[in-house]
C-alpha cells in the first residue's frame, strides 16, 4: 500500500511523530512517504487565504495519515487552510493524530481532531483512526501507543 504521512511541524514534534510512524509501516511492506505542509512566512493565525511553499498532491497515495500540531486551542492554522484546499481524498482511507503542549485532549486537541474530521469527510475521505499525543506527559508511551493502534489500520 502506497502511505502518504502529510504533516504540519512548526518546531518538529509532530515532524518526529511522523518519523517513527514511517519506520513501522515500512517494516510492514509498505511504501510510506512523508511530506510537509510548509507556509510561506509566519502565518498570521487569522489568515484566511494561507499560502504554501510546499503543498503535497494527495492523489498518488491510498492511504493518507495527516498530522499537525495544537495552536490556540484548535488545529493549527496552516493543516487546517491547507485540509480546506485539498479537492478530494475520495476513496481514501485517512488517519490523523495531533501533538500538543497541554496536558488534557480538551485543551484544543478535541477540538483539533474534530476540525480534521470534518473537512477530510467533506471531501469524501474516510477517517479510520485519530490520536492525540501530550508533548509534556508520558509522551514516549503515547507515541507507542499510537503507533501500535496506526499499524493495525495499514
Ligand atoms: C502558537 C502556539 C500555540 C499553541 N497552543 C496550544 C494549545 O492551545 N494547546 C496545547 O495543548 N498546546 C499548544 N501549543 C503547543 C504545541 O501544540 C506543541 O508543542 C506541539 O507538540 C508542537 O508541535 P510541532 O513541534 O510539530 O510544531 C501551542 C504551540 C504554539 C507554538
């Protein structure tokens, strides 16, 4: 199965999550790339019209894990604007895991994973699994933990 890990990292956390995740798929044969969604400038969280350095084509993968960071108590602003110009992930299974600072999932990472869902099923993508990892408390199990419940979806 060709996996496209498509992240959001503004200081690498997320970038690192995704790491990992790429060894365990490709140890389970499959071709696993990861790609950045990477702004122009600092983005101004109000922004509605955001642009990109680096915007990944969905189309080629089967499967699409997206990942991003928390701001402000929501996804980031630069996954979300860049979800929202995405044309169809029609047929595709999609995975989406947040990282964040804050020790409780309401804390933005509810709400984070809730705005993911919403925008990959309205454009006709199917969520499979979802995560949050809590940057500042037992992180390393979390991440394993996640990784586990990601290899069994692919
Ligand atoms: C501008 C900004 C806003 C943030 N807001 C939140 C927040 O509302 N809740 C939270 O739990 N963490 C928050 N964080 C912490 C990040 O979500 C956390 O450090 C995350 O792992 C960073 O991921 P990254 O290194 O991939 O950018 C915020 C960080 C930044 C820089």
């Amino acid at each position: 199965m060709k996996i496209g890990i498509i992240v959001y990292s503004k200081t690498e956390n997320t970038y690192s999550v995704a790491q990992k995740l790429q060894e365990k798929l490709m140890a389970q044969e499959n071709e696993v790339e990861i790609q950045r969604v990477t702004p122009i400038g600092e983005v101004n969280p109000k922004a509605k019209n955001i642009q990109y350095e680096n915007k990944p084509d969905v189309i080629k993968y089967d499967s699409i894990i997206f990942g991003s960071p928390v701001h402000a108590f929501s996804l980031a602003p630069p996954m979300r604007a860049y979800l929202e110009q995405i044309e169809s992930l029609h047929g595709k299974d999609v995975a989406c895991f947040v990282t964040k600072g804050l020790r409780f999932n309401w804390t933005g990472g509810n709400q984070a994973i809730g705005k993911m869902k919403k925008i990959i099923e309205s454009k006709g993508g199917k969520v499979v699994g979802t995560d949050i990892v809590v940057w500042n408390k037992n992180r390393d199990q979390k991440i394993d933990e996640m990784i586990r419940k990601f290899a069994i979806l692919f």
